[in-house]
C-alpha cells in the first residue's frame, strides 16, 4: 500500500471510529443531561473538566515526539517502555499534587472533593495511552480503534442501565472512571498481541529504564508538557470557573453546549494525526512540504465552517427538542462557542507544524497567552453574563492565539500566510468565478 493510501486509510478507520462515538456519545448525553438535570450534569462535567485539567501531567507533551521517534526508525519497545515510565511518573506526581491542594482547599469547591481525588488517581492509567501513537506511526489505527469501540459499548450498555433504573450521579462516575482503567488495559494488551514476537524483549532487558533517553525525550517535550497545561485551561477552566462563580446548573448549561461544539474537534486530529507521519517524510522538499500543509489547512477551516453554519441552524430546534426546556439557555452559548472551531480546526495543524519545526517554545508561548486571556475574559464576562460570556472568552482567545500571534514572529510568518489563504479562500475562489462567468464567449 502506498504512502497516501495508507495515510488515507488510517484516516478513514479514525473518522469512522469517531462517527460512531459521535452518535453513540451523544444520545447517552442526551438522556444524561435529561436525567440529571442541570445542576447534577454540570457536576458531572465539573468533574471530567478538572481531569482533563491534570492530564497534562500524565501525557507530559510526548504523544506525537513519540510518532517521530518511530518514524524516524527509533527501537520501538525502548521508545514506548520509557515513554510509559516517565508518563506514569507524571501521573502519580500529578495526583499528589492535585490531591494536597484538593484537602486542603475542599471547603471552596463547588463538588464533592472525594470524587476528584478518586478521578486524579484513576488517571494515571492513561500513561499508557500513548501506546496509541505506536499505532499511528505504523499506520494502523484500526487495531486500536477495535479497542476503543468494544470499550465504547460496554460502558455505553452501563450507562443505558442506569438510566432505566434511575441511579444516582455516582453510578455514571464509577462508568467513566472504568473506561479510563479498561482503555489503559485494552491498549497495553492490543500491543501485545500486535507485536507477539516482542514479548520476550519486552518482559525481559527491553523495560529497564534508561535515564539518558528519557532525560532526552523529556527535554524535546518540556514545552509540550506546558503547552498542554496551558491547552486544558483554554478548554476547561470556563467550566470550572462558571462551577465556582456562579453554580452547578450553569456549568450544566455551558457543559451541553460545549459538548455540541468541542465533539467535532475529533476531525482534524484524525486527519493530521494520520498525515502527519506522511508530512514528516517529505519536509526536506518544502514546496511539496509546505503545499501538502496549505491543501490540509483548506480542508480543515472548509469543514469547521460547515459545521458551525449548519450547527448555528439547527441549535434553536436540536437543543430544547433533545436535551429539554431546562437547556434552552445552551443555545445562545453554542451559537457563540461553535464559530471557535474555525480557529481549533486550522490550530491543530497548526501544532503538527510546530513539533516539524522545532518551534515548541512557541507552542506554549501561544497556548500560555490563549491561557491567560481566557481566565481574564471570564473573570470579567462570567459575572455579567454567565455561561454567554465564557462563550465569548474562549472565541476571543481562540481567535488570537491561534491565527492572529502568528504575524509577530517572522519564524511563524508562513503559517500565518497559509491560515489568511484559507480564510480569504472562497473570496479568491468567487473572484475566478465571477471572472470567469464574465469571459466573453469565444
């Protein structure tokens, strides 16, 4: 099979995975949100949204330097073994800390602590999640995505079941925090039984650490490590902002809108995570290299602006018809959170490129500005207008740090070009058309 075949295959087996955890998804949070109401779902989500917040200290930026070290013929079992050490590590030292400053202030939190600290600690299990980039640097995606698929309907039949029987909040947290323990599982026992012949090595001389490896490795990712720090506060902290300045019920509101935009930003890591092995091989020919990105970055902002339109559309209709009267303040929020997809989809380009480059100081440098203008904006607009503010903050962050920084440093200045072409696209697209309709006939 071909480079772009293969490519264009794992892509299809991500997106098609994706689709389907897109429906599955969310009719259970359809009916969750309808069971729990408001103020219950928003706890729920306060929850995920504080472990999305800490899995930075788990994923420690290695996800796609992992990819590269792979592609570039790096002995996987010593790539992966120390990887899955330093992550873990990351994990437990993450737990610590979040579990200190969790007792310490439980007074002041708008949630049981308990659950969060159970949650800090369920996840460092996904230290071995990156043995899903082992997969993406083959090419075979597929393999994974069986696991996440069987994962997706045994806990998708536990929550159906708790929603006939009518059980508590509690249930459906010990549902998700199965699915992290059960995907850690599935991923490490999916490698082996991939690579058979390597259980040997693995079992024996192969997992001993070597520190001057993952000192190495630790060092290309330190930027990544904060930048992913400074990428889960852009996310979620509008949630736990709104859970701790105005309730649950709001968190619960913005939570279903959040969810109808952020579920799409599965499509572009698809795509450029299964291009990116293709865009490492042919960056020492920069017109291919730098054609093959811009083609990328058309594609991605075409779909986020069809997305967002047709989102925009049905919201007043979908929103109270699936989730109910109680969230029709959701639908001014997804109005406004859905039109940052633009500026996520061409971003996650945007990313791949950096690691390419080398330029990860700016990775973080753009995520940390993203960072703090959106927990200024939200101090400011969450007072005043709820949920609708924190709407507009993360648009606004999103829109400069993710395309505008771009034009202040001449080592960015090409992306900067390639994302204005993308966005002046179908302006210069209607311009040929109009100039071609007003050819004379020959």
């Amino acid at each position: 099979m071909t480079s772009n075949r293969k490519s264009i295959s794992n892509a299809i087996w991500l997106l098609s995975e994706q689709m389907i955890v897109l429906v599955i998804t969310f009719l259970i949070s359809v009916f969750l949100a309808r069971h729990l109401g408001p103020a219950l779902f928003g706890e729920y989500n306060f929850i995920l949204a504080f472990v999305a917040l800490i899995a930075p200290f788990t994923s420690l930026g290695l996800n796609a330097i992992v990819t590269r070290e792979l592609v570039n013929g790096v002995d996987q079992v010593r790539v992966l073994s120390n990887s899955v050490i330093m992550r873990f590590s990351g994990g437990v030292i993450g737990a610590l800390i979040a579990i200190v400053l969790l007792i310490v202030f439980r007074e002041h939190i708008a949630v049981d602590y308990e659950w969060l600290i159970i949650f800090a600690l369920v996840n460092i299990m996904s230290a071995f999640y990156v043995i899903d980039f082992y997969f993406h640097a083959e090419e075979t995606s597929q393999y994974l995505v069986a696991v996440r698929l069987v994962i997706l309907i045994v806990t998708s039949i536990a929550k159906v079941i708790g929603l006939i029987y009518q059980f508590d909040l509690s249930f459906f947290l010990w549902v998700a925090f199965a699915n992290i323990m059960l995907k850690g599982i599935g991923y490490m026992l999916m490698y082996f039984y991939y690579n058979e012949r390597l259980l040997n090595k693995v079992s024996s001389r192969a997992v001993i650490w070597d520190k001057d490896y993952s000192l190495s490795l630790l060092n290309q990712s330190k930027w990544l490590i904060l930048s992913g720090f400074m990428y889960a506060i852009c996310l979620k902290i509008d949630q736990l902002m709104l859970g701790q300045m105005v309730n649950a019920s709001a968190v619960g509101t913005y939570a279903v809108a959040a969810k109808l935009s952020e579920v799409w930003y599965f499509l572009p890591l698809a795509i450029t995570t299964s291009f990116f092995p293709k865009l490492l091989k042919v960056r020492s020919d920069k017109d291919n290299y730098y054609q093959q990105i811009q083609i990328l970055c058309h594609y991605l902002l075409a779909m986020a602006v069809i997305i967002a339109v047709l989102v925009s559309l049905i919201s007043p209709w979908l929103l109270p018809f699936a989730f109910g009267a109680s969230y029709l303040p959701a639908v001014s929020i997804l109005n406004i959170h859905i039109w940052g997809a633009c500026f996520i989809f061409m971003r996650t380009l945007l990313s791949k490129w950096f690691i390419a480059e080398g330029l990860l100081k700016f990775s973080l440098f753009t995520h940390g500005i993203a960072a703090v203008i959106n927990v200024i904006l939200n101090l400011f607009l969450i007072p005043k207008f709820g949920g609708i503010g924190a709407a507009y903050a993360t648009l606004i962050s999103y829109g400069l740090t993710s395309y505008a920084l771009l034009w202040c440093n001449p080592q960015t200045l090409i992306m900067a070009r390639i994302m204005t072409k993308s966005l002046l696209f179908p302006w210069f697209l209607g311009k040929d058309l109009v100039s071609y309709l007003r050819k004379p006939p020959h």
